[in-house]
C-alpha cells in the first residue's frame, strides 16, 4: 500500500483550542457585543470611579392641623349670630372674610386636644365639625434649616396647646402664664435663627412663617397682659385674631 503523507494534527493543539476560544468569545463579547448593545460599557474596566462622601439628609415630617368649625353660612349675618353666641359662652369665634363664611373656633395640633374642645362645644349645644388639614414634610441638607423647621413646627404644637389649656383648665393660672412666656422666648429664638439662615434659604416658605410668628407673637404677649389684668373676655378676643393669623398662615402655605 502506498504511504499516507498526511500527519495528525499535534496533540497539544487540542489543549489550546478551548483556551483560544475563551479567550475570542471574551473579547468579542467585552469590545464589540457590549459596546454595540450598551453604549459607554464594557471598556471601563480600568477606570477609577471618583469617590463621593455621602451627605447627611434630614427629615421633617408632617404636621397635622385640627380646625374646629361651628358652622358655614352663605350671609355673614348668620356667621355673626352664631358668633356672638359662642363668645356669650366664652370661647372664640372667628369668621372667614367670605363665601361660605365659616366660623372657626380653635385650630390645634393634637388630635385628642381637638376631639376635647368639640366634646365641650357639643355639651353646650352645638353643631361641630372638625376639619383635618396637613403641612407636609420636607428633606433637607442643611442642619441649621432643620434645626430651624423642627422649632418652628415645636412652637406650632405648643401654642395649640396653650390655648387648649386655657379652655380646658388642666394647668393652674400661675402655670398658663408661665407656660405662654416660654412659647414667646422660643419665637423668639426661632426669628433669630430664620434670620441666621442664607438669602438662598429664605424661601416663601420661612418669610410666610417669619409673619406668622411676628403676628403669633404678638398676640402672646397681649394675652398675658390680659390675663394678668383678668379680662378674659379680652383674652378670647386675642385668641381670635391668633386662629385668623393661623388660618391665614395655612392659606399662603398652599
């Protein structure tokens, strides 16, 4: 028989075959698949990420806000009388400056403080509703303005409980007046530290509560006069034109 010329292929081709086809399906897939399916992959495996330090976030949350109403009425004559009535029976009545005129009287920040007073409006024959409304929450980075909107929403609870206790009697005279001193030094406190806060921090937000607590303050300090004299009817009065500042604080913070 004639001599086959033809040799083998080498045996040590067959252990570089599956190394040679890790190595091309590797590169076909990191340089030509995945840059063509996913653009900006695949050949930055040799870059160095930049390192960030992550930054604190605080959180506010909401604050719920409890309106007592007595009544809306579509003449203001109405919304008067029905004032008159509860001021006869010592508590305040603020009216809405139009239609439906409503008469507010009291707004708070507690919930069982609400449900209080509308059990005592009830037992003296009225007809109450209590209006849920919110102020959201809100993140921020900066610790200061934190600071700041933690003290001013303390001061929002505080001052509805003040005047709740004022109706319900739970706390002595001597206690109430000393309780009201405290809530105009933290008002206090609070327009110094909004005024503390940067030009790009004095958003609507803190110049609407900046009036607010002008107004608010305001109002504290003609109610301790007045309690102090025993005009109580007068005090009532100044809770008033609190609930109106507060109502109107609400209105400008939507």
């Amino acid at each position: 028989m004639p001599e086959n010329n033809k040799r083998g292929i080498p045996w040590y081709l067959f252990l570089l075959l599956p190394v040679i086809a890790i190595v091309l399906g590797f590169s076909i897939t990191n340089y030509i698949l995945i840059p063509y399916f996913f653009p900006g992959k695949g050949t930055v495996d040799n870059e160095v990420p930049a390192m960030s330090r992550p930054s604190d976030e605080y959180f506010l949350p909401e604050i719920e806000i409890y309106k007592i109403q007595v009544g809306a009425f579509s003449k203001k004559e109405n919304s008067e009388r029905l004032g008159s009535r509860l001021r006869e029976d010592s508590m305040p009545a603020y009216i809405t400056q139009t239609s439906p005129y409503r008469v507010i009287t009291g707004i708070y920040f507690d919930k069982k403080q609400a449900e209080d007073i509308k059990d005592l409006l009830i037992i003296k024959g009225y007809e109450v509703y209590v209006a849920r409304e919110t102020l959201w929450g809100f993140s921020t980075q900066d610790k200061a303005e934190m600071e700041t909107a933690e003290m001013f929403a303390k001061f929002l609870v505080q001052s509805g409980s003040w005047w709740y206790s004022f109706y319900n009697g739970n706390v002595s005279h001597s206690e109430w007046l000393e309780n009201g001193k405290n809530i105009v030094k933290m008002g206090k406190e609070i327009q110094r530290s909004i005024d503390a806060l940067s030009e790009s921090k004095r958003t609507k937000v803190y110049n609407t509560a900046d009036m607010l607590l002008e107004a608010a303050l305001q109002c504290f300090d003609k109610a301790l006069e007045y309690a102090n004299l025993g005009n109580i009817n007068k005090v009532i009065e100044i809770n008033e034109e609190y609930i109106k500042n507060i109502n109107n604080f609400l209105l400008k913070w939507e």
